[in-house]
C-alpha cells in the first residue's frame, strides 16, 4: 500500500485527519499553479528532514525557503560527517556529567544525536577564503549564495557520507531556489564569521546580506512571482524562520502601500500551545488580523512532530506528483502514437 494510500484510508480524526487534509490541499495547490515558500525551523537538517525534502525541492513543488542558519549549516554538516555522529537514543537520561562529557570529547549534542567538532572546523575553513575574497572585493552575498558556490565549485565532491540525493541544500542549489536566513548570526558559520571580523581575518561584516537585505529580497521575490502564481506557506515549527516570511505580506500592504494578494495556503506543524502566547501556537485567524492570510486562505494547524508528519505530507505529494506526471505521459503517447 503506497504512504498516500495508506494516509486516506487511516487519517480520520484529529490530527491525523488535518494532516491528510493539509496534503491534498498541497498537491491541489501546487497542481494549480501555486507557488510554495517553506519555512524550516527547528533541528529538522539534523534530524535528516533533507531526506524527503530533497525530493520535494527537486520536484518543483517548493520555490523559496526561510530557515534558521543553523539548518542551513547542518543539512552540510550532515551530508559530510553523519557516519561519524555519535547516537544517543537514551538521551533523556542524561546527567549533567555526562553532557560534559560529550562536550569535552568534541561533541554537541542534538537532542539524540551528537555533531561532530571537526565538521565545523572543516566547514568555516572552506567559507573564510570567500567571505576574505568579498571582502577585498568590496562584495555581498547571502549565507545561502556562499553555500552554493562551495557546492558549485567542487568542495563537497567525494564528501558525501550519506547519498547525495538526501542534501536539501544540493537540491536547492540545484533548482537554483532562494534560501533566506533570518538572524543567521546565530547559527555555528554566523559565530566563526563574527569573530573573523572581530580579529580583522575579514575587513566588513557587509561582505554577508543580514536580515533587512533579505526580506527586501523576499519582497521582491514574492512580488514577481505572485503576479502570475497564488503563493502558499508551508511551517515547520516557528519563531523567526516563519515569521520573517510571513511578514511580508503586511509590509507590502501596509508600509509599502501596494496592492499585494495574500498567502494562499498555510500550514503549520508544530507542538506550541496557543494560550502561552506564543507566535509558534497562535492559531490561523489570528494572522488574519495582521494582514498575513485572507479569511478564505485553506489554513491547517497540525500539533505534532514534524519529523514524523512532515514527511508523510511530503510523500503523499509527491506520489500524487507523480500519478500526474505518469499520467499526461499516458495522455501524450495516446494522442501522439
């Protein structure tokens, strides 16, 4: 039974049922002509999300992503050195004795999943020599544009410990998708590249786009592709990587003054309550208010792990993605045979 089979013949109720209903509107979407941003917050690189969101990205059915640059730097991370990561699959029964432990062996600790120290290192090495080439050049570029020039230029080639097809920033890279990371200064690359700076091995913190360079560009971006698309918004989980996106539906409304349609999907996985407050819990119409979604916009709250749904949501769109496409090929050698 295939995983969208299986999804409509189980997911009846609660949040089971809001997940299935959350897929079929994407594939609906998207099938429509509607373009998706993602938002990807969380330890989701590390918990090796890229494996079904590669395939997603490669399948033209996400066109921009807001993440953390923690997830920007982890999805490589991961790619280069996950064999050498150390489980920790009892992890809640850690002392603090034992945490120190890990920290003084190189380690850091990832919910149930120890990164590497040398992995870090490797990676801030190959980064200095563009941001110092930028630097003398008087250059700027976005986090995400170094990361692809690594990529490009052949850094990561022979790296690969686990399949390549499994990196969703190779995927991005590969459609050529912007990735915009809000508050990339706290990330492990926006550590190293702050005291680069502080120790003059770079000249300028301007040699990297930060935040409102980014969301002019989001802006921009949203703006020619919603002429022709509705735009949708998919969230794993919140705080900055959702709202940056999100916000730029009011500022073109209401600081820019411009006509601008709103976002036409929403989804939001996560495990925030909405009565504490929260920007991660608060529940769809509330953005209403804020000029984010329109009344009629299909909005959908799953409260669960998104390493668990997101997934499921991705598979079941991209089965349904390709029982269109095998089909207009079924169409095509029928008309043309």
């Amino acid at each position: 039974m295939s995983i969208s089979a299986f999804m409509e013949e189980n997911f009846k109720h609660f949040n089971a049922r809001e997940t299935l209903d959350a897929a079929k509107a994407y594939h609906e979407f998207t099938q429509n002509g509607g373009k998706m941003v993602l938002a990807l917050a969380g330890a989701m690189s590390t918990g090796e999300m890229g494996i079904s969101l590669a395939k997603m990205i490669r399948a033209g059915q996400i066109h921009a992503i807001s993440t953390t640059g923690a997830n920007l730097e982890e999805d490589i991370f991961n790619l280069i050195g996950n064999k050498d990561y150390k489980p920790v699959p009892r992890y809640r029964y850690l002392s603090p004795e034992e945490d120190e432990q890990i920290r003084d062996q190189k380690f850091y600790r990832v919910t149930d999943t120890c990164l590497t120290y040398d992995v870090m290192v490797w990676l801030e090495k190959q980064l200095i020599p563009y941001w110092q080439a930028a630097a003398k050049n008087k250059e700027s570029y976005f986090p995400y544009e170094y990361m692809y020039r690594l990529i490009r230029d052949g850094h990561l080639d022979g790296k690969a410990q686990i399949p390549i097809e499994n990196s969703w920033v190779i995927a991005a890279c590969e459609m050529d998708i912007p990735v915009y990371t809000p508050g990339w200064e706290d990330s492990t690359m926006g550590n190293a590249f702050t005291a680069r700076v502080i120790n003059n091995d770079i000249s300028s913190h301007s040699v990297v786009k930060h935040g409102t360079e980014q969301f002019q560009h989001l802006i921009e971006w949203y703006k020619k592709n919603g002429l022709n698309n509705p735009i949708g918004f998919f969230e794993i989980g919140g705080g900055i990587a959702g709202d940056f996106a999100m916000c730029v539906v009011p500022c073109i409304i209401e600081d820019l003054e411009e006509e601008c349609d709103y976002w036409r999907y929403f989804c939001h996985i996560g495990d925030s309550n909405l009565t504490y407050g929260s920007y991660s819990g608060c529940a769809s119409n509330e953005k209403v208010t804020w000029h984010k979604l329109h009344k009629e916009t299909p909005a959908f709250s799953i409260n669960s792990d998104a390493t668990i749904v997101a997934p499921l949501i991705f598979h079941y769109v991209m089965e349904k993605y390709a029982e269109e496409v095998a089909n207009k090929k079924a169409v095509h050698n029928l008309v043309f045979k």
